[in-house]
C-alpha cells in the first residue's frame, strides 16, 4: 500500500510540483488549499505525512502543526520561505520532524520525505533488531521500542519520531554524557548539525514532557553535553 503524503499549500504552484515528483515515486498525494482544509483532511485520518506550507490562509502552518500534536506524532515537514533559525526554532519546538525553505530543489523534498517516512515507521518494523521486541527502562521511565511509545508508571508520553531516537539514545546509556552533535546525528539521523539550536529545543520539549514533581531526568553537563540520570 502507497503511503499517503499530505501537501497543505495556498499555492497551486507548489502543489503541483511536489504533486509530480512525489506520485512519481509511488506516493499517494491528497491536497489542501488552506489550513483549515489540512485540518479536516488529517482529522479524518488515513495520513502517513504532512508537508505544511507557513504562510496558509484560515489557519497558519504552526495553528496546523499544535492542532496535529495534540492528537497524533505524525511526521510533519514544515515549509516555507521563512528561512530564518527562529522560524525553524518555533517549528521544532511545536513539534515540527523536518524543515523545507522555499525556493527547493523539488528531489531534495523528495528525498526528505523518503527519510522521515523510513524514520519514523521504520522504528517499530524490528528491521535493525530481528524480532526481538525491546523494553528500555531508565527509573520510572519505560520505552517500548516496538510500538515507540514512552512510559512513566502507567502514563503514557507521546513523542515524535526525533524525540523518540533521542529517548531511545539516553534509556539505552543512562548516566553517559552525549554531546549535541552526538545527539543530533541520533535525532535526526544526519552527520551535518547546521545549528545546535535544534538540539536544545528538542531537550527542552523533552524536558516538558517529563516534568513530573520536579524531577530532572535529561541533566545539562556544561561545556559537554546531555546525560539522562540513571535515578
């Protein structure tokens, strides 16, 4: 069954084009004019992917991507001729997988797509672990590898595919100091790091997810690094 890419872009243009090369790889690709359009049309569910262009009329990319985190980890490319590192910031920190500035080479969209796909449903496929399924506990922290869901206690914590590789990459080496290029070649599986900015959005959302009573679970190690407490 062909995954099935979401395009939400106010510009036919744009559709069009990311229309062409994505069904030339076997994509199935559903379109929306608008925000609120995007909105309705992942509520119905069905989607393996959105691609959300900024500047949308009814609703904007970020009112898109909050109303999608608030049910779902769906990967979420964000797009848009905002090329500053603010305007991704505020993207990843909502919760945003990949960041697309206009203008684009339309393979290097496709080539993203392919990637956050292989990411994110990869995960659970057991492709790089046989068919052993594998639980990582880190104090009351659980991480099912298999359904890429986190625990603490009996309460579920959702993630998105890079928080997921992060977690992952912290609960399989508690008390072990990662620098941010360590970690962002994990995240985001890629071996350039433009920013480390992306790096500390992500832990401070992390943070924010595990907030429970006070309790720091992922330490800063100045002038090094990340470690999560083995406690």
């Amino acid at each position: 069954m062909a995954y099935r890419i979401l395009i939400a872009d106010d510009e036919a243009e744009i559709r069009d084009v990311l229309r062409l090369y994505l069904e030339k790889e076997g994509y199935e690709v559903i379109e929306a004019a608008d925000g609120l359009e995007a909105v309705r049309l992942i509520r119905q569910g069905g989607m393996d992917l959105a691609i959300l262009d900024i500047m949308m009329p009814g609703l904007d990319g970020y009112r898109v991507l909050r109303n999608i985190r608030e049910t779902s980890n769906l990967p979420v490319i964000m797009l848009s001729a905002k090329g500053s590192d603010s305007d991704k910031i505020l993207g990843l920190d909502l919760g945003a997988d990949d960041y697309i500035t206009k203008p684009f080479v339309p393979l290097e969209a496709v080539a993203r797509v392919k990637s956050n796909l292989r990411r994110f449903y990869a995960l659970g496929s057991g492709e790089d672990r046989g068919s052993k399924d594998i639980t990582l506990r880190a104090g009351d922290l659980r991480l099912e590898t298999d359904s890429c869901l986190l625990y603490r206690g009996e309460e579920k914590i959702e993630l998105t595919s890079v928080e997921f590789r992060i977690m992952k990459l912290f609960m399989e080496n508690p008390g072990k100091v990662f620098t941010r290029q360590q970690i962002f070649e994990a995240g985001w599986e890629e071996s350039y790091m433009v920013s480390d900015n992306s790096v500390m959005v992500c832990i401070s959302k992390l943070r924010t997810k595990l907030n429970h009573g006070g309790r720091e679970y992922i330490s800063t190690i100045r002038g090094l690094g990340y470690r999560m407490e083995k406690e």
